[in-house]
C-alpha cells in the first residue's frame, strides 16, 4: 500500500507542471480539441488556464438541432446571464421549431442574440431534427416576431435592430419579415443557402459579386441566374411542385434552367427534377464544365407523389435496367475532371438505384471518369448514408451522417 503522503505530494507536482505550461502550448493543445465538446467541457474544470482557453473553443462553433428546442432556451439563457461569452461564438448552426410550437417565438429571441455577437461570421437557421418542412409555413413564421407584443409581454418592437455581417449565412425555414432584413443587411457573404423554396427572391439580393458557394431552391428564380454569375459551388433544387414541372411547360427544346458562367465551377448538385434541364444546357447553349470535380442529385422532399408516378411511366418508353446507365453516363461524361459522385436512390430501378449494386455501372463511370474516387449515398429506404472509396484498386465503404453526405458538396 502506498504512502499517502508521498502520494499527495506527487499530485501536487503534477498539477505544478501543468500549471506552468505555457499558455501558448495549452492554446495549441486545446485547439486540437476544437470538434470534440465533451472533451472541451471537461477541460473547463482542470484549472483557471484551461478553463480561460477551453471556454473560448466551447463557444466558438456551436450546433443544436433539439426538437424540443431545450436546449436552445439553455443556450440563449447562458449567453444573455453571462455576455462575456458572446465574443467567442463565431459559428452557429440553430434549429428553428414551426410556428405553432409551445416555443414557435424563439426566432425573434434568436435574431435579437445575433445582434449582439460581434464576431459571428457564419450563422446557419435550420430545423429541428426530424421535423418535417411541410410544418413551417411562410404566414406562421412572418408573424412570430409580433406574437410577444400582441401577448402584452414588450411594450414595443426593436425599431432599429442590428445585424451582425456574416460570411456565410444557410436558411432552411421560411423567411419571415423579421429575418429578411438580417438577410437583406448582408453584403460580404461568400456562401449563400436558401433552401426553403416559397419565397420571392430579388436577384440582386442573391447574386453578389463576392459569392463563392450558392444554394437556392424555387421556381421563379432559377430563370434568372445571371451568366456572368461565376460560383466555385452550386447547389440547385426545383421542388417539383407538379410533375415533371417545369418539362410540361416547355416550348419545344428551350431550357427552363438558367446557368452561371462554369468556367470556376468545381461542385455541382441537383434535385432529380432538373436531371433533363441540365441535359438540354449542356446540348443547346454549349455549358462545359472544366474545374467540375464533384457532381449530385438528390431528391427533394417536398416533391409531389405524381412525379415519381410520372417518372416510372416514362421510364416504360426509355427503357430500364443497363440503359439506363448508359444514359446517365451521357450527362456524366461531360464532367472530365469527376472525382465524386453523390446519389439517393429513390426505389425506382433507375441508375441511382442501379449504381450501389452494379459493378459494371462502376466499370462504366470510372472509364468516362478516369479521376473518379468516392461515391456518397444518402439515407434511403432504412439504409444509413455513407461513403465507398475507389482508390489504388482497393473499394472501401465507410459509414456517413445523413447530414454531412448533404453538406459535401461544400467542402470540396
């Protein structure tokens, strides 16, 4: 057994030394713990050197999505009692319940806080987990602002708010006419996503000259990107609101879809109903895409049932099975650079089902694509997203976050 004494004494020494550790290396030390909460929040209480750096690092990326919306009320309470926090946060992902939630006001707590943290660069409004988007709706979340005062609770509205200037800001919810004029205050934004679709959109609001990374969903606004708009990543999504919309509409060949200048472009994704719209750009105004090193289509949730009703009928005349592959790779070999490729099949025996099965729909894209190495999959049909690696003749599946397969395209 040891002595107690001499065991004291040596824990003593040991706190000594980490005491005397410069800040500099605890700085070091700590910011390689930066994605690891847990970890963070734990070195808090070692002692007032780590608690100083690990509290800055706790702050500076923050991401809640609780249905509940728990831990949002949490998160707003701390930052209002103790403001010293505030400057640390540079980075905040928040989900936003619908409008007839118990807490279906938040947002109006929540774009005040935006104006009081001076350093925030990239602000993301998304929804809570598992919460459907048909449950937010444009008149619900326009009036939240005003519920409070109807209610008696403030005498009055902000009349002069402030916006922080973002970098990056991502909306996945209705507007509103309280976040909009947060929207409209910004003019340094880099990256730019807005993917609830009803909304009408001013492109000058949009289509800035110092726009990198774009996502945008609607109808009306995907007519009027202009060509001189030169984005390094895109993200389009029609929300197929009528079947095969807008290909019923068309007058002859004309395209529905406007495209950017794609001379910069290296990240490209789709919802499956513009597959056709991009064809037709490619064929009829000659698009090339040089720089293009990943390319996606997925499926929007909002689509309605009769287009993939309509979808399995067409696919009676076009044919199944190995052609359509062959089709596909006709859009894909126009991407010569292609190094990643993300799908999600739809259960409808076309190629985004075929491609997580059949070898040789692989042989097939990886002899059009020479630089071709990962394909991702998003969640479908009870099977989790994730990643299969196609390098030194070697495949590998990984597991993925439904999530992180969804945000890929920004990352390349």
């Amino acid at each position: 057994m040891g002595n107690p004494t001499t065991a004291s004494a040596h824990s003593r020494a040991e706190q000594f030394r980490l005491n005397d550790l410069p800040t500099e290396l605890w700085q070091e030390i700590i910011s390689q713990l930066e994605a690891d909460q847990a970890s963070l929040y734990a070195l808090t209480h070692v002692n007032r050197v780590c608690y100083a750096i690990s509290i800055q690092f706790l702050y500076r990326s923050i991401d809640i999505r609780d249905p509940t919306m728990c831990r949002q009320l949490l998160l707003l309470g701390t930052l209002n009692s103790q403001t010293q926090f505030m400057q640390f946060v540079r980075k905040l992902t928040i989900g936003i319940c619908p409008p007839d939630h118990e807490n279906g006001d938040f947002i109006y707590d929540l774009i005040h806080l935006c104006g009081m943290l001076t350093n925030l660069k990239h602000l993301a409004i998304v929804r809570t987990i598992g919460t459907r988007s048909t449950l937010y709706w444009d008149e619900g979340n326009r009036i939240t602002p005003f519920r409070r005062y109807w209610r008696g609770e403030i005498t009055d509205l902000p009349a002069n708010p402030t916006y922080p200037t973002l970098e990056s800001f991502r909306v996945d919810i209705p507007m509103g006419d309280y976040l909009r004029p947060l929207f409209q205050h910004q003019t340094d934004l880099k990256s730019l996503e807005l993917w609830f679709p009803f909304h009408s959109y001013v492109s000058r609001e949009i289509f800035q000259p110092q726009l990198e990374k774009l996502a945008i969903s609607g109808e009306s606004i995907l007519t009027t990107i202009p060509s001189d708009f030169k984005p390094t990543h895109l993200a389009i999504d029609c929300p197929s609101s009528n079947p095969l919309w807008p290909s019923r509409y068309r007058q002859g060949q004309q395209h529905f879809l406007s495209m950017p200048d794609t001379s910069n472009l290296r990240s490209l994704e789709i919802s499956s109903s513009l597959v056709d719209e991009i064809k037709l750009c490619i064929t009829t105004t000659d698009v090339t895409f040089p720089s293009l090193v990943h390319f996606g289509i997925f499926t929007n949730e909002r689509a309605d049932e009769r287009f993939f009703k309509e979808r399995l009928f067409l696919m009676m005349w076009v044919g199944s099975g190995y052609q359509a592959p062959v089709a596909m790779m006709n859009l894909l070999k126009h991407f010569p650079q292609l190094e990643s490729l993300s799908v999600q099949p739809e259960g409808m025996g076309d190629w985004t089902d075929q491609i997580l099965d059949s070898q040789k729909f692989i042989d097939l894209l990886r002899h059009g694509c020479p630089n071709f190495k990962r394909l991702l999959w998003r969640s479908h049909k009870g099977v989790s997203a994730g990643i299969r690696y196609f390098e030194n003749g070697l495949i590998k599946d990984a597991s993925m976050s439904d999530i992180d397969v969804a945000d890929y395209w920004k990352s390349v």
